[in-house]
C-alpha cells in the first residue's frame, strides 16, 4: 500500500460513490478506492453484505463492527488525516445520501459488479444502496462504471450489460493486458483496470504506461 503525503483534499469536486458486490475481485475496489483518496478525491463507499465474506477470503479483511471508514483507510496503509475523504453506508440504509438525485456526485463505479447486482441495476429493483445509487446516477445521466467479475457471460448476463450500455453506462470488464511492461504480474493487471476506470471520471495516474508517452506523476486533469 502507497503512504500518504501531505494533501489538500479538493472539497469542490463532488464525491465518487464507488460500491463493491459479492463478485470475486475486491482488491479492484479497494484499489480503486486508495487512488481516488491519493488523489485528494471524496469517496462514498457502499458495500454489498455478500461482499463481506469475499473480502475476508481474498484478503483476510473483516470488514465488520463498527467505524469502518476508520477499518478500510488503516486497511489501506493511508494516513487518518484522509479519514475525511472517506464515508461509508451500509447497503441497507436506502435513507443514505447517494439514493437521492438532489445529493450531488460525479458519478458511480461498481468494482467488482456482480452479475446479482448487475441484474438488479439492469432492471430497475432498487431494494438496495448499491442497486439505488447506480438507478440514480442512471436517471441523473451522471457516469456509471460497471466491472463485471464473471467467466464465461451467459445470455442473461449479456442481456444485462446491453441494457446497461443503452443506458450509457461504461461496461468496463477487467481485461488482461498483453502489451504493458508490467503485463505479467497481478499488480500490473490490477492497476490497468483501476486505470482505466480513473480515465473514465478525467483523471491522469501513473498506474499504466499510455501509448507512446511518458508516465508523470498523478494528478487531476480538471481543477477546480
């Protein structure tokens, strides 16, 4: 995990809500989560009950009890001053600020989705934070990233993910990548996704090296 430096978290960017299912692949979501707060971004993070056992079989993380905004930042190896860029809600608390259209945000990743998650979101069942935040962003036509965590995709699925992508939402599954230098470890793999989803809400990083230029160091492309 990165330490954190001294920052000016940017209060005038509105928050990133970013919600992790039961699929397989939470270290994408964390990670994620840890370059959004590196870069001084709010995050609000909602967390599927299901995903809690896949986080303490993948990384023996317990993610249960009480302050876990406090958990998931010392998970992170981040300093605590970031504590105020972090605020969690549990998947049942429909009343949380994210299942609301006036609450203002840039938009939503769910990392990693779930094809249960991606069914309800695809057809409107918003018996949850994740599943109603994601119908919010829809309907406030704010960015939606959806990971899908599954091999082979059946019909369902597939009907699903269209559904989504008609919707404008940016279906972003994590693909392996045979052409960066780092290509054959699973750090590489896991920051090219993360990357990718950090392009998507107008953010430069250094997690992969583009195309033909140099890395610099990470930064917001829009200030405020």
């Amino acid at each position: 995990m990165v330490a954190s430096s001294a920052f000016v978290p940017n209060q005038h960017r509105p928050p990133i809500v970013v919600g992790i299912t039961g699929a397989s692949g939470s270290i994408l979501g964390f990670r994620l989560i840890e370059e959004l707060i590196l870069l001084g971004q709010c995050v609000e993070m909602v967390m599927t009950e299901k995903s809690y056992q896949v986080i303490f079989e993948e990384t023996g993380f317990k993610m249960g009890g009480q302050d876990k905004a406090v958990r998931v930042i010392r998970h992170l190896g981040l300093a605590e001053e970031r504590l105020e860029q972090l605020k969690v809600y549990e998947n049942n608390r429909l009343d949380a600020p994210p299942s609301s259209g006036t609450h203002m945000t840039q938009g939503m990743a769910v990392i990693p989705c779930s094809m249960g998650t991606l069914g309800r979101i695809a057809n409107g069942i918003t018996d949850t934070l994740v599943a109603r935040a994601a119908d919010v962003t829809i309907k406030e036509h704010r960015k939606l990233v959806v990971v899908p965590r599954e091999s082979p995709f059946n019909q369902i699925h597939l009907r699903n993910l269209t559904t989504l992508a008609q919707c404008n939402a940016v279906i972003l599954p994590p693909m392996l990548s045979f052409y960066l230098p780092d290509f054959g470890t699973i750090e590489g793999q896991i920051n090219y996704t993360v990357g990718k989803v950090l392009d998507q809400f107008g953010f430069q990083h250094t997690l992969y090296t583009r195309w033909g230029q140099h890395t610099s160091p990470s930064k917001a492309l829009t200030e405020a």
